[in-house]
C-alpha cells in the first residue's frame, strides 16, 4: 500500500513539473519569436545608410477583471486580454540619437505611441509580422525625427547639458515563473454587491460604488544588446466611492482604497463594511461643515497626507529626465550636496521593496521598463539632496541607470517614482504633535491650526512657462483651536504652495506611518507607485478655497434605496 501512494505521488508531481514546464515553455517560445525577428531587422537595416544601433521590444500581456457595484446592484463586469507591443528603436548613437531633445517640441519626453495589438497566441508568423510591421514603421519615425534633431542642434545655441541621450547598461537575462492566480467572479461580484449594499438608505447620497479590480501583467523585454527578461508583476484593489452635495452646490467625494498582489490579502469584509459606514458619516458632516477660509499658518499632516505631499512636491522635480529639459524648471538640477530638508529627514525611493510593516506596496517591480535591475535609491540622506531618480537618459554628472525608467503601454519610458519612502531619524510620539502645533499656533498667534487627514491626490507644475507650485487635493480637513476646542471639520480647500518655501517649514515628524497605494499619471503614462511617510508638523502651509459647483442639489427628490433589489 505504501508503495502504491508513493507511487501516485510521484505521478502527480511529475503531473505538477510537466504543467509548470510548459507554461515556462510559453514564455520562452514568446522570448524566442520576438529574439528572432528582432535579430532579422537588425541584420536587414544595417544596409541602410542610417541603421539603428539599438532596438528594444517591450511585450506586455495583460490580463484584467473590473467588476463594480452600485448600491447592492452589479453596474459593471468587464474581463480583458490583450498583448501589447512597444518598440525603441534609435539611429545614431549612444550620444546623439533620434530621441534627442528638440528645442522648441512642447513634448520631448514620455511620447505616447499608437497602440501595437500583438496576437494572444504565440502563433509565429503572425507575431512576426505584426512585429516586422511596427519596426518598420518606427525604424521610418526615427530617421525623420533624427533629422529634425540634427537640424534643430544647428540652428540653436550650446546647449546647457551635453550628456549622453542613452546609457549603456549591461544586458540581463531572466526568465521568471509564471503567476496561475484563478478568480472566481461569482463569489466577487456576491462580496462587492453586499458590501455597497451598505450605503443603501441614504437618500442624500448620489453614489455608493464598491469596485473589485485585478491585473496580472505578464511583461517581456528583448533587445539588440542582448537582454532577455519575462517577469509577472500582479495588483489587485477594492474600492469604496461616495459623494454627496452641500446646500451650497458643493462636490463632496470620498473615496478609499484597499491594494494587494494578491486578492487572499486583501481586507476582510468587516474592516471595510465599518469604513463604508465611517464614509457615510463623515459625508453627512461634510455635508454642514462650514467653507474654510483661506488660511496661513501651522499644520499637522497624517502619515497618508504627507506621502502624498512628498510625491507631489518632490518626487516629480527628481525624475532625472526633467533635469536635462530646457522647458523644465529643474528644481533640484544645482541641489546636489545641499541641505534642502531638516536633517531627520531621509527620502528613499526602493522599487526593491515589497512590502512595509503590514502594508504592500504598489511600486515594487524587479525590473523597470528599460530592462534595467530596480535599484533603490536614496534622494535624501540627513536632509541633504544625493540623487535624482534615473532611467536610461542620462544626466550631467549622472550617466547610469538606477532601475526608474517606467511607463503604460503605449508611451516612452521616462524616469518616474516607485516607492517612495520618507524617513524620520528624529520622532515624537504622534499624540504630541497636536500640543506642538498648539505652542505653535500661539507662537504665531494663531486661533487655530489645521489638520488634514485624508488627501485624494493633487497636481504639479514643473515647467518655467508657469509658476512652479503645487496643489494638492484634501478631502478631510479639521481646525484644531488653541483653547481646545473640540476639532471643526471644515470642506472646501485646496494646499497649495512652492516646494524649497515648503520644504524648510518642517518642524517635527511623529512615530507612526501612513500608506498611501495608488497610480501616478504624468509623461510617460499612469504608472502604479506607493508613498510611505510619518505624520508631519510644518510651521507654514497655505490653503486656498477650491472651486466648487454652481450648480443646485437636484431638485427631484431622490427614489429610496431601500427597496432595490
């Protein structure tokens, strides 16, 4: 008998091998094909008097499931595969080529290219014309546009960064194991309708969405130098949604968002029902809180508010490839070795890192979209400015890579943030900043300080054409009064301000830590990325009232949501 099992055993393992070897097997099939007609069109334009030096493929398959519920009601059910091609293809040479900054083009980088459908089976002739037709096409567009650049080169002054317009890296071969992660859209679509279920009742509001979404991207990069990489990078989100209006016309959203690589992560349905719940509370104050003033003063921003803070204001002036554009207004392009921080502060940005405490990080990823190792840097060391985040493009005085060229298909790769990690060396417990901000606000004589808890996001603005400022987008706001006073909810503004000005208005930091997941959107396309920071005291920050809606509350009332089924 005990032979007979071991026996079984080894059949279904050997049954396991067989299965992962043959998913292996597709990946390097697809490596191969793409290896080969890459090869061929190297070899082919070499005839030509402007040959390419360089060609990249960028294969990108993408598997995605969104399912959204309204009310307890299934609203939306989509489920996609696609493969996407994306193709570099230089002519020239490392120091001057056709992506050259053309003095005067309103989008030198990040340029969003028409999307290349590659077949979802590795069927190889197809794959190999598709792939042959993109080249050829691009191989065009780069000789046009390598010409324009030479002309442009000419009839301008020296330019002020004479860096090389690509690094060279050395090639990396890897092929990684393929994720066989099953969905079970049913037993999705029954959890999402329930949990939005719970915003039933409330006739004041006029949504009340919880979304299931999950991505596998299985992603694919070859080049003419050599690199062979397959790599799986996986995300999934729930998300919770709410809005409601003021009397006076006023907007009023909410919105949180849970993130996993893996849908067993994320929360249970108890933690997210008792934010259902906090959310349509907090609407319902929103809803009679007063319109704040605008306001100049001390500050208390959570862990959550200041990462978001930091990417907005800092981590988009240290994307290397805004330093070497002359429209940009390069913030940071004569910082390095200057104190730009208080000297607790590190800023860190680790794509390495997967996870932080309890909290996973959407941007982490093995390797960026140039086929170059994720490597993690530090910007801020004791305060003082070290290092700006590289792709391939490089910069005076830095001419390598460190793993940050990133972007959507579609698009160009630029250098962009992943995981962005602001350290405190100096900490006070989280319950003393409110007293510090009191002594503060008495110091300036203040009647009250602010406090904001939650942000949504926000914008920056990194051009010389326009001022270089930022705004970001607060949703929870409190007043919190010198006489102590109960904390007032207050709606309705805007942080705003100049990044170096806000910078040197960072008092103390606290010992907790807030997580914000979620997508950046900037040249090169929405890219996931995560910002993990202490609670922060600043001495001066400023607010502005948002622009809000003209428009009435509706003036039919609204059909109870009670009784839908």
């Amino acid at each position: 008998m005990y032979r007979k099992v071991k026996l079984i055993i080894k059949l279904i393992l050997l049954h396991l091998v067989a299965i992962n070897l043959h998913e292996t097997s597709a990946q390097a099939d697809l490596i191969s094909i793409a290896k080969t007609e890459l090869n061929r069109a190297m070899e082919s334009l070499k005839k030509e008097q402007l040959p390419p030096y360089f060609i990249s493929l960028n294969i990108t398959e993408t598997y995605t499931i969104t399912l959204t519920s309204s009310f307890g009601n299934l609203r939306n059910e989509n489920e996609n595969r696609r493969r996407i091609l994306d193709i570099d293809l230089r002519v020239g040479d490392y120091q001057f080529d056709n992506t050259h900054i053309i003095r005067g083009e309103a989008f030198s980088f990040g340029r969003y290219s028409e999307i290349i459908e590659l077949p979802i089976e590795n069927n190889p002739e197809a794959i190999k014309i598709a792939i042959w037709n993109a080249i050829n096409q691009e191989y065009k567009s780069a000789v046009e546009r390598y010409q324009k650049a030479l002309t442009n080169q000419a009839v301008k002054v020296r330019e002020e960064d004479t860096s090389a317009d690509f690094s060279k890296e050395n090639p990396i071969k890897y092929i990684g194991k393929p994720l066989q992660i099953k969905i079970d859209k049913n037993y999705w679509i029954n959890r999402i309708k329930g949990l939005s279920a719970h915003f039933k009742g409330n006739d004041w509001l006029y949504s009340g969405n919880v979304r299931f979404s999950f991505e596998i991207n299985d992603k694919y990069f070859i080049s003419s130098e050599g690199s062979e990489l397959y790599w799986p990078e996986t995300s999934t989100r729930i998300s919770i949604n709410s809005y409601t209006k003021a009397d006076d016309g006023m907007t009023l959203p909410l919105y949180k968002s849970y993130f996993a690589f893996h849908p067993d992560n994320l929360p249970k349905d108890e933690l997210i029902q008792q934010d259902i719940y906090k959310m349509i509370k907090l609407l319902s104050e929103l809803r009679k809180a007063p319109l704040a003033e605008p306001y100049s003063g001390p500050a208390i921003l959570s862990g959550e508010a200041a990462g978001v803070f930091f990417h907005e204001i800092f981590g988009h002036r240290v994307e290397g490839h805004r330093e070497k554009d002359p429209n940009q207004s390069q913030t940071f392009k004569n910082q390095v070795g200057t104190k730009i921080l208080p000297e607790f502060i590190n800023v860190i940005f680790d794509p390495t890192l997967r996870k932080i405490g309890n909290h996973e990080l959407s941007g982490f990823y093995p390797y960026d979209d140039e086929g170059v190792k994720a490597q993690k840097v530090v910007s801020v060391e004791k305060g003082i400015f070290k290092n700006f985040l590289m792709s391939r493009s490089p910069i005076a005085d830095f001419p390598k890579s460190n793993g940050h060229g990133r972007k959507e298909p579609g698009y160009k790769a630029v250098s962009r943030q992943s995981n962005l990690i602001v350290e405190a060396v100096e900490k006070v417990p989280v319950e003393k900043l409110r007293e510090l901000l009191r002594e503060e606000c008495k110091k300036q004589n203040k009647p009250y300080g602010l406090f904001f808890d939650v942000v949504q996001g926000g914008f920056t603005f990194t051009g010389r054409t326009i001022p270089n400022a930022f705004n970001v987008d607060p949703i929870i706001v409190y007043k919190v009064y010198l006489d102590g006073r109960p904390d007032e909810l207050v709606r309705g503004v805007d942080l705003i301000g100049t990044p170096l000005a806000t910078f040197a208005n960072i008092l103390k930091a606290g010992d907790d830590l807030g997580v914000f997941n979620g997508i950046c959107g900037a040249e090169s396309g929405g890219v996931p990325v995560a910002a993990v920071s202490p609670s922060l005291l600043v001495s001066l920050i400023e607010v502005q009232r948002k622009q809000k809606s003209q428009a009435k509350p509706p003036i039919l009332p609204a059909p109870t949501t009670k009784g839908i089924q």
